[in-house]
C-alpha cells in the first residue's frame, strides 16, 4: 500500500523571491500576473492576507483599498517551477519517488511515496517531523500530511487543521469526512454548484448516489472523490532523471497530421525495443512528447496493462489516443521535434510464440489498453465478496494488472498501483445455499465473525466466464483460467436491482410455491413458467432478517425475471415478494 506525503509549501512565489534575495524579509508583499481584466494578485504572504487580500484580486482594487504600501512582483512561473525541483531533487533523500503537483493542484508542493522508506527515519511520525524541521530551517512554510493516497494527503495538507498531520493506515475516509469539497481539488465551478445544492462537507457528498452526481457534475467529480478515498487508483508521475530507454527525432519541415505522429511513434519504438529486449525489460509507462514550432510542447502519457515493446502495438495506442484528443491537441504550425520515453518498465522475459504471430500480448490486455486510451478513464471489473445476498455478493474494483487477465494501465503514464486483493472475511465463505422443493438449510454450523460491507453497489456476476478455456500460445494443450468466482451458483441475472423491488398483488395456487401473477412497476405480469425456489440464508450476524426463496420466472409477456419471497409464508401474515433482478 502507497504511503503518501503531501507537501504544500505556502505562498511558494514569494518564499521563491525572498530565499533568492530578490525582496525583502519583512513587509506586504504580494505577486501579480497578467489576468482577466489587468493584473491580478497570484500570491500573498501572511502580512498580506492579514490585511485582508486574496488571491485572485485585482492589483488595481487592492491598491485603492488598502492603506498601506503593498510590495508587488511580477509573477515568474519557470523560476517557480525550477526552484520547486530542485526541492523535489532534494527531499528524494526521504524516498526515490518524489513528483511535484500537477495541473489541478497548482505548482506549490509535492509528494513523496515512502512505502517501505519511513523505517529508515523511525517511523512515519519522525519523518515527517524531521521533514518539516530541515524546511523551518530553510524559511520555506509549508503543511504536511501523510495518508494512504495523494487525494487524501493533499486535502489535508491544504485544509486540515494543523501544520502536520499522520493519518494511519486504512483512516482516510474517517479523516476526510469533515474537510470541505474544495478539498478534492475540484474545479471552482464544480464546487460553487456543491455549495449551492448544500453540499459543504465530503461526508455529505459521499452519502449520495452516485448516479445524479455524475449526470449533473460530470465522471470527474466522482474521480476526485474515489481517488481521495482510495477507490481508484491515482499513480503519480515521479521526478526522474533522463529516461534510460528514449528516443527523439527532428524534422526540417514540421509535422501535423495524425498520421505522421502515430508513423514516427512508431519508428521511435523500433528504435527503442531492442534495447528493452537485451535487458529483458518491457514499457508499462511511455511519455510522447510533441514541440512545436514556437516552443510549446504537447506530452501524452501512455499507461500499459504489462509490459510491451512491440511497434505496433503502441503505434495503434497512440492513434488512440490521437482520435481521443481531435482538435485539442493543437499543432499550431507544426511539430518539429517528437520524442518517445519510457517512464516505467517491467520485467518481460522471452517466450514461445507461433510461427504466424505478428504481435505480442495477450487480447484482453489489448483491449484493455485501447479503452483506456480512447475512453479516457478506468475501467472496473468484478470480484467476489463474502457474503450470502446477492446484492453484496460481488463488488467493483479498478481493473488491474494480473497474472491471467487483462488489466487497466495506470492513467496518466504513472506507475501500476496493485489493488491488495479482494478480502474473503471471516464470515462463512460459501455465497449462497439452494435447495429443491421440500427441503430445507440444515440449521448446523453458524459462521464465525462478522464480514465487511463492500465497497461498491453490487453489479452480476459474470457466470458464463466460470471455468473459461483458451487455447494455448503457440499451440499445444489449451490452458484453464482459474476463476475467484464460485461455480457452483445457480444462474445469476444480467441485471441486479441494489434492492428488492416490491412486487404487489401476489397470487399464488400453493402458499408456498410461486407466484402465478402479480403486480410490479403498475403493471400486471402473468407466470407462464416458474423455476425454484433457491433459498439463501439471511447473514445473521451482520443485521437480522429473513431467509429468501428465489425463483425464476417468465412471463406471458416474455420478460424474465427473478423474484424472492422475504421469509417463510405464515397465516397469521402474507408474504412480502419482490423482484431483484432482471435475465436477458
């Protein structure tokens, strides 16, 4: 598990300006750029917020407010973004992976991932304590926090309470649940439209489906969320040095079609496999860097599901990535430079291949990375969780890399960040019991300890994957894919409503067989063919309730569905049944 350490280094231009003896020690004193309108303040010191300002302001406005005299410099982003990795260079001695702030966190801090490093400074406490006593010493403000993500570290940074926070393992949903939504590092408009709904605190905005969230704010509200909670993984894009396996090429007539950068993306990575292959290495990460004619350059970060080094392969990701962008790609007057890096890289040793085969890698990883490029976001895949209801059977998790499967490759280009596999708990570990008419669960050993809730609302099973057989690479015996899931259920439906809905009006010829017709959804529906019952035990020790009877049933109408019986029929009480699920 990733252990993050979030630095954000307060007012950083002006510390900048100050260290490098380019303003005074003491006085209001404030940055200016260019902005909407005239010049616009971008940072403050303490002595400047006092008075009041902020950043964003107009410099007109402030200087006919305040009283007085405000020191103002000319904002010098390069010099800014130099200085900070130079900082970056140094705290590398904590831990190797140290990245600077992107885009939307503004370039004021940086993280370090010291997993397996904290040890070396005596803990996790001491480190970042030792941390931030060499940064007093330097003048550089700054606030500290260490958690499980980066999500979650620099929104602690940036709105905790204190100067240092440690959170523990596993504790940061608990910690975040009292921080602002601005905190997720949303987009301002985003967030004024939280504010405006009531939305003010992470604990609200996650207490809420999803669904809605998505339509009216976008997939990257619950992105930043996930992140922040460590649902979705968030690599970070380390400070290296220049890349061991790169390779560039430089054109008197600049380029801008799509189709000559996706044809020197290719050439680039002939020229670069066989060094990988000598090594044994493949690239999980690639960085393709565009310069354009008046100096701008365009970096497109390539993720990987395992490690590739086959031209095509990645000429055909870039194209994807290409179609993705269209327009906003921008080549002005052309491309005079393309350069290709391998950021990441993983063992890829030699193998048997058919005498026919023109590309290496399996067809699901494939699939996988062209999602991913064209798409532009994770894909999820399912696995199984302890648990008798079926809506708690199985939960989503970020498609990773995997010995038999395909996986998604890290967005962005950054490292692969392996989920920790799924936890069975302790609770009993069979899914669910059937059973045939007349016949009852045996009422023996009770499961021990208490299983966790999933993570994520339960999607179907992928049944028909059960056991799947591939034909082997380069011939020969056909291999089996071993499958988490159990194979021993009884068809699942394709859709799986999160709860039962209530089925009306239920008559049934025996009290305890199935329904022959009912109402559902102001509709009703006759039983033309009814199959069951399946009985699934209640989870006892999780919360009381009553054992479940399923069947699956069809309609005149030709729907399929399947629908429970909440507990056993009584007399004394008619029986409640609802419909769960839908089969194609």
């Amino acid at each position: 598990m990733p252990r993050i350490v979030c630095i954000c280094l307060s007012h950083w231009p002006v510390t900048r300006l100050r260290r490098a003896g380019l303003a005074p020690e003491r006085g209001p004193l404030a940055v200016a750029a260019e902005g909407a309108g005239g010049l616009r303040l971008v940072a403050l010191d303490p002595e400047a917020r006092a008075l009041g300002l902020n950043p964003g302001e107009p410099l007109g406005r402030v200087r006919a407010r305040i009283g007085v005299q405000l020191q103002v410099y000319p904002a010098d982003p390069e010099a800014d973004r130099d200085s900070l990795l130079r900082l970056c260079r140094w705290a590398s001695a904590y831990a190797p992976l140290v990245a600077p702030f992107g885009p939307a966190e503004a370039a004021d801090g940086f993280y370090i991932d010291v997993a397996g490093a904290s040890h070396l400074r005596g803990g996790e406490a001491n480190l970042v304590a030792d941390l931030a006593a060499r940064l007093a010493r330097a003048t550089i403000p700054a606030r500290i926090a260490l958690a499980d993500t980066p999500g979650a570290a620099f929104a602690l940074a940036r709105h905790g309470g204190t100067d240092r926070i440690v959170v523990p393992p596993g504790g940061c949903a608990e910690a975040l649940r009292g921080l602002p939504v601005e905190a997720l590092r949303l987009d301002p408009d985003i967030a004024a439209g939280l504010r405006r709904l009531g939305l003010r605190r992470i604990e609200e905005l996650d207490a809420l489906p999803r669904g809605p969230l998505a339509r009216r704010f976008g997939e990257a509200l619950l992105l930043r969320l996930d992140q922040a909670l460590g649902r979705r993984a968030e690599p970070l894009a380390p400070l290296t040095e220049a890349a061991k396996y790169a390779a560039a090429r430089g054109f008197l007539d600049p380029i801008g079609r799509q189709s000559d950068i996706v044809r020197t993306a290719r050439d680039l990575m002939a020229e670069i496999a066989p060094r990988l292959e000598r090594d044994g290495l493949g690239a999980c990460a690639l960085r393709l860097a565009l310069h354009r004619v008046d100096g701008a350059v365009r970096d497109l970060d390539l993720g990987l599901s395992r490690p590739e080094r086959h031209p095509e392969r990645v000429a055909a990701l870039v194209s994807l990535r290409l179609d993705r962008l269209g327009s906003a790609l921008d080549a002005g007057f052309g491309f005079e430079t393309v350069a290709l890096a391998v950021t990441v890289t993983g063992a890829m040793p030699a193998r048997q291949m058919d005498l026919g085969s023109t590309m290496a890698g399996d067809g699901v990883g494939f699939l996988a990375d062209a999602l991913a490029q064209r798409l532009g976001r994770g894909l999820l895949r399912l696995e199984p969780w302890a648990s008798h209801l079926p809506e708690r059977a199985d939960r989503g998790r970020a498609w990773v890399a995997k010995e038999d499967h395909g996986s998604l490759p890290a967005m962005g280009g950054g490292q692969m960040l392996a989920l920790p596999p799924p936890s069975s708990g302790e609770g009993d570990p069979r899914v669910s019991r059937s059973r045939e008419r007349g016949t009852r669960i045996p009422k023996g050993a009770r499961p021990a300890g208490r299983a966790e809730p999933p993570s994520a609302p339960s999607l179907p099973s992928p049944g028909p994957l059960l056991g799947a057989r591939f034909p082997a690479e380069g011939g020969g015996k056909a291999r089996t894919i071993a499958s988490p899931w159990p194979g021993h259920l009884p068809p699942r439906p394709l859709v799986l409503f999160p709860r039962g809905e209530a089925a009306l009006d239920v008559l049934a010829t025996v009290p305890e067989g199935p329904p022959r017709r009912f109402r559902w959804r102001a509709q009703i529906h006759k039983v033309a063919h009814a199959e069951g019952p399946e009985r699934i035990a209640a989870e006892w020790w999780r919360e009381p309730g009553a054992e479940r009877d399923y069947y699956r049933i069809e309609c005149e109408a030709g729907h399929r569905l399947w629908l429970y019986r909440d507990g056993p029929h009584a007399p004394d009480r008619p029986a409640a049944w609802y419909v769960h699920g839908l089969f194609a």
